[in-house]
C-alpha cells in the first residue's frame, strides 16, 4: 500500500496579501476618517454662518425697533441714532451690532453685524415712511360695498399721474369678510387676510374686479392714534338753529360736539386755516344740520366717543373733493366705537378707525381712505382713493419706518468699519 504525502504549498505569499489589506483598509480608514472630520468642519462652519445671518437679522429688527420707537417722540430728531455693539443673541453663541446712518433728506440705511466663531454676516436695509392710509379701503372685519359703486383711484397731487394702485380689503379670512355687491367695480386688487382663501372670504355678488383677488403677504400694524396735547376748553361744543364759527384758535380739547335744529338748521362752520379739536365724547347731528369745513380751512378731529350724523345732516367740506386731507377723522377710544358719517353731497376725507363700525352715507362720491373695524359704503356715488395719501412725512399720525430694500451681497463696507463707526 502506497501512502501519499501531501506537500505544503511554498511559504511567504500570504503575508504579502495580509500587508495589502491592512494598507488598503488603512487607507480607507483614513479616507472616511477624513471625509467625517471635514464634514464635522464644514458643519461646523455652516451653523456659525447661520447663526451669524440669524444675528445680523435680529440687529435689523431692532434697530428698525428703535427708529420706529424714535418717532413717537415729535418733533422728530436725527441728530442721534440708534447704535449698538457686540449685544449677545438670546439662547445663542452668536452676537449682533448695529448703526443707522443718513438723514430726513437723503434717507435712513440700517447697517448690522452678526457674528458666531469666526464667522461674520453683514446686512443692509433702506427705510422708508409707511402711512396709515395706504389703501382705500381697509378693515379688520367686515367690508361691503353696495351695488354699482366703483373704486378707483386719482392724484390729487399730480394730475399728471394716471397709473393708480388701488386695492380694499378686510385682514379677516372668514367666509364673506369681503362683500362686493351686485355691479360694484374695483379698478384694483382685492385682499383678505394672511393665509385665507379669496374664493370663500370674498362674496362676490355679481362684481368686476380688474385686480387680483388674494390674501395679503404682510398684515398692516393699524398703530393705535392718540389725541396731541392741546388746550382743555372744558366744555362742549353747542348749537341750536345758529351757525357757530370756529377757528384756529378754537383748536382745543372738548366734551364734545352737539349741533341741534332749532327754527334754522344749525351749522358748525371751520374757518381761516387749520383746526384741531380733541372731543372726549360724542358728535351728534339734528336732522338738517351740518359741519361744514369752509375752503380756507382743514379740519383734523381725534375722538373718544361715537358719531352720529341724522337724517339729512351732515359732514361737508367746501374745498374741491380731490382735497382728501381737507377733513381727518381719528378715533381715539378704547372701547369699541361707532361711525355714523353722512355728507349732503360729495364726501371728503379720511377716517382712521379700526376700532370703530363705520357707515357712510353720501349723495354724491367719496373721495378719500377709509380704516376701520367694519365698513359699509351707502353712498349714492362712487368711491375715489386719494394716492397722494401715500406720500407721508415722520410727522404724520401713525407713520412707521418700514424695510423698502433690503440687501446683503451688495454690502461695500467691512465689519470692522462699521464696529469702528459704532465705537467712535
């Protein structure tokens, strides 16, 4: 019997192929440890980048803030501004500074820093005024628009101006915050509030409208308006089947205004230049009687309480109707108010009442802006949005500083010029 011996095979080939594979994972060790470490990094990086945007961000809205709390104060003041340096953001790492620059004439620019580790983010922003009377119909609540009223817009200040953006609208989003009556026309947009749909929120009767329908991207602030500090008269203003005339000098605070028919309507006529009167009350019409604000005049009244205009009375104005800001109408109080305002004929002016329910009679078109809780148009005519209205200085009633360009890529100055301007 032949025994068969096996014979080993040659020795050293397998410690070759063991050194290639321990190079081989060492190398791709060593490739994913790499790749880890510089996402590590790269994330690392990328959360400070964000949150020094989210810092430079936050600088821009307070200082926005400030400038905003800086008007309240009148006169307005430019020769300081607000400024700040390296302020910690809230539950963050990452610090913010900033400095507004410019003047009334030339205009207001927000520059701010942000800063987290070794990042740093610049942003810029342009101020401008924003008013309270930038549509022509406004309301919290409710608005309806009766039938074959149009609305449209002019430029009582340029009449060469003939491209107009109009738009009314209500900030609510429930189903038929928005009424737009039987052959009413809207030359312009119509908006409801943020995040509702058009199609439930506006009930459309049978209207055209030449604009959009949409819900609105921004909710209007409706700033709350106070009375200036003026003389306390002490007393209301009365009359019975007399005409009463005040003038500049009557600018003063009162209880408030209650013009009766006697043998002869009664009239309140304003006269010789401007009047401001502060009614802590009510203003209350007779039948027939009339507040007539004469061509030679304007007339601004801030008002606690309501105001009732009878049957055949009236708020008038002599000037000629493309002059909106002949008669200004501001509700002050603080509980809930009501607007009962007619006109004889045409009606001129703007009523900021967002705390108020507003109706409007008129026996001709209104011309103006209108704000409030709710609104119902009565009128026998049409409605006409003043443009001009637009065009607000920082003395105003309820102007803001509001963001009209923003930018960052487009920012020249470095951080450390900008800290130095804040240091110095």
């Amino acid at each position: 019997m032949k025994i068969l011996l096996l014979q080993p095979k040659k020795n050293g080939s397998a410690l070759p192929l063991s050194l290639l594979a321990i190079v081989l994972l060492l190398l791709m060790g060593s490739t994913l440890l790499s790749m880890g470490l510089n996402s590590r990094v790269y994330s690392v990086r990328n959360a400070s980048d964000i949150k020094a945007r989210c810092a430079a961000d936050a600088g821009l809205i307070k200082a926005l803030f400030e400038m905003n709390e800086k008007l309240k104060v009148k006169p307005w003041n430019d020769s300081s501004m607000p400024e700040a340096l390296n302020i910690s953001l809230d539950y963050c790492d990452a610090t913010y500074s900033y400095i507004v620059t410019g003047d009334y004439g030339s205009g207001y620019v927000i520059t701010s820093i942000g800063e987290c580790d070794n990042a740093t983010r610049v942003v810029q922003a342009t101020l401008g005024f924003k008013g309270v009377f930038d549509h022509a119909i406004l309301t919290k609540d409710t608005l309806i628009l009766k039938s074959d009223t149009t609305v449209d817009g002019y430029n009582s200040k340029d009449s060469s101006d003939t491209e107009f953006d109009v738009s009314i609208g209500s900030q609510e989003t429930a189903d038929s915050s928005v009424i737009l009556s039987n052959n009413s026309r809207v030359k312009g947009d119509v908006l409801v509030g943020i995040g509702g749909d058009p199609d439930t929120a506006i009930k459309d009767q049978g209207a055209t409208v030449e604009g959009d329908k949409r819900a609105s991207t921004t909710k209007d602030p409706l700033p709350k308006i106070s009375a200036p500090a003026l003389d306390n008269k002490r007393t209301s203003i009365t009359g019975k089947g007399e005409t009463i005339t005040i003038t500049p000098a009557d600018s003063g605070t009162y209880t408030g205004i209650d013009i009766q028919k006697g043998k002869s309507n009664g009239i309140l006529e304003v006269s010789d230049g401007d009047v401001v009167l502060y009614i802590t009350g009510d203003i209350e019409l007779d039948q027939g009687c009339e507040i007539v604000v004469k061509d030679n005049a304007t007339l601004t009244i801030y008002i606690d309480g309501d105001v009732l205009c009878r049957e055949g009375s009236g708020i008038n104005t002599e000037a000629p109707p493309e002059d909106a800001a002949t008669l200004k109408l501001y509700a002050t109080g603080e509980d809930k108010q009501s607007f009962d305002v007619k006109a004889n004929s045409e009606w001129t002016g703007v009523i900021y009442a967002p705390n108020a329910d507003v109706l409007l009679y008129a026996n001709g078109d209104a011309y103006g802006s209108i704000v409030a809780d709710t609104f119902e148009f009565k009128a026998g005519g049409n409605y006409h949005y003043d443009e001009s209205l637009r065009q607000v200085t920082e003395e105003d009633e309820g102007v803001t500083f509001t963001i009209t360009q923003w930018n960052e890529s487009k920012v020249t100055v470095s951080a450390a010029e900008i800290k130095q301007q804040i240091m110095n």
